[in-house]
C-alpha cells in the first residue's frame, strides 16, 4: 500500500470509530435514576440572593440595626424573574410596598411561620427530598417546615385542598424527566421574599424540577393569580447537592426566637404602669 493510500485508510478507519463512538453515547444529560425517572433523593440548597428579593436589588443598610455594621447589611442581587420584574396590578404593588415598609417585623419568617412555596426552595437553609416509589416527601430545615407530594396516576387522583395553608396542597406528575408540581391551597399570609414581595388564597404556584446532573436540579416557578398580577410570572435558579462531609438536615427550632417579636408587648415589663 502506498503512504497515500495508508493515510486515506487511517482517516476512513477514524471516521468510522467516530461515527460508533457517537451512536453509542448515551444522549442528553447522565444521572442517577429511580424507577425509570430522575432520582432526586437528596439534600439541596440554593445559593443566592432570592431569599432577600427576587427582583434585582443593590447592597443596602438597614437602619434599625446600625449596631451590628455591615454584619446586618443587604447583599445587592439579580434578578430571578423572568423579565426582570413582577407584574403586579397597581393597587397589588401598593400592598408590596406597605409590606417592605413593615419590615423586618412584617415578614412571616420573622415570626417563624412556614415559608410556603416557593420560597421555601430558595431560603438559606437546606431542604431533603425523599422520593419513594409512590408519592414525595419534602423536609425544610427552617421551622422544620415539610410538605407531602401526592404523585398523581390513574390509580391516585389529584388531592384537592381543604382549607389554605401555608404550604399549599401539592400535586406532581413526571414530564419527561422533569419534575412537575401544582400547589394549590395556598394561604394569604406567606411572602416570597424579604422584600415583600406576596402571594393570595387565589395563588397557583407550578414548580420543575430538572434534574440536569446529580448534583444539580434546575428549577422554576411559575406563578398566577389575576387578583394580584397582569399575567403569570416565573421565577428560575439552581439547586445544589450538599455533598460535604457529614452533611445532614438539621433542626432550625425557631419560634423560641421569634417570641419576644410576636407576644413582647404582652409581657408584663411593657404594661403601662398603674399611677
């Protein structure tokens, strides 16, 4: 064979492999699977700014706490909205900013009640995914807040909610290989975020889960309710796999903390005194 004739059989030889090599990869993203579907067992955390405010937002001081320095200072973030910004109604944004003009004592984690959905996801705690071969449990380290995913199949119907609630009713189906939960049931009273930003008995909340490696999901939120926003909005960050050493959900008890706040003025030492 001649060194012309070697060089053109090499190429063909390699394109050859190319071409196996390419048919057999497996396509698309490669993780952990359970049953056929995305395996999401695990601890997640996200990390960012969205706990603060979902909208895009600079570094700020806050006044009441001057004694405490930069230690109590805002951290400037970007935005999670798709488009930037909310749309609320007028008169919902009025609501939005009496609510931020309240705070901290106006914010519902300040007085450690359960964060509701979304925020749950995205606050600076991390939260456990238990997937069974039926429904899903989540576990949130703050408030020791938790929610049921009911799967739903031919066999297990959506559940409807009963009253509101500050977690909402939660139901999931599989779309492809993604995640797909309705919330419903929500109550009035749960924010998004520290900024005020707020939710009604008449928000859907439809969250995905993406799993796009296994130590990452990518998630989204989409949000409507007519009574409070021109149109439904969504919000997108990832989740991250805790994968340090001796990681585990702990116990963020913390209505001790919050007492002073909530029942202070009820304390004998803030009575006014008989004359």
């Amino acid at each position: 064979m001649t060194r012309l004739g070697f060089r053109a059989a090499a190429v063909g030889l390699a394109g050859i492999t190319a071409a196996l090599v390419s048919a057999c990869a497996p396509e698309g993203p490669q993780f952990t699977r359970l049953d056929g579907v995305p395996d999401l067992n695990g601890l997640w955390q996200a990390n960012g700014t969205a706990n603060w405010n979902l909208e895009a937002h600079s570094a700020a001081a806050i006044p009441a706490f001057w004694g405490l320095g930069a230690i109590a200072g805002i951290p400037a973030g970007i935005s999670y909205v798709e488009g930037g910004t909310i749309p609320y109604l007028p008169e919902a944004l009025v609501q939005r900013d009496a609510n931020s003009a309240g705070w901290p004592a106006t914010d519902p984690e300040a007085k450690c009640y359960m964060p509701g959905i979304p925020r749950a996801t995205y606050m600076p705690y991390p939260f456990y995914i238990i997937q069974g071969n039926k429904d899903m449990l989540f576990a949130y380290e703050f408030a020791t807040a938790n929610r049921k995913v009911n799967m739903v199949t031919e066999e297990s119907p959506a559940e409807e909610a009963v009253i509101p609630t500050w977690m909402g009713t939660s139901n999931g189906h599989w779309e492809g290989d993604t995640l797909v939960v309705e919330v419903t049931g929500n109550n009035e009273l749960a924010w998004f975020d520290r900024a005020g930003n707020y939710r009604s008995t008449s928000t859907v909340v439809t969250e995905r889960f993406t799993k796009v490696s296994d130590d990452r999901i990518d998630y989204a939120a989409t949000i409507e309710d007519a009574t409070l926003y021109s149109r439904p909005w969504t919000i997108r960050l990832p989740l991250y796999r805790r994968t340090e050493a001796g990681a585990q959900l702990l116990e963020y008890k913390c209505v001790p903390f919050s007492e002073e706040l909530i029942y202070g003025h009820l304390t004998k030492a803030n009575q006014p005194t008989e004359e």
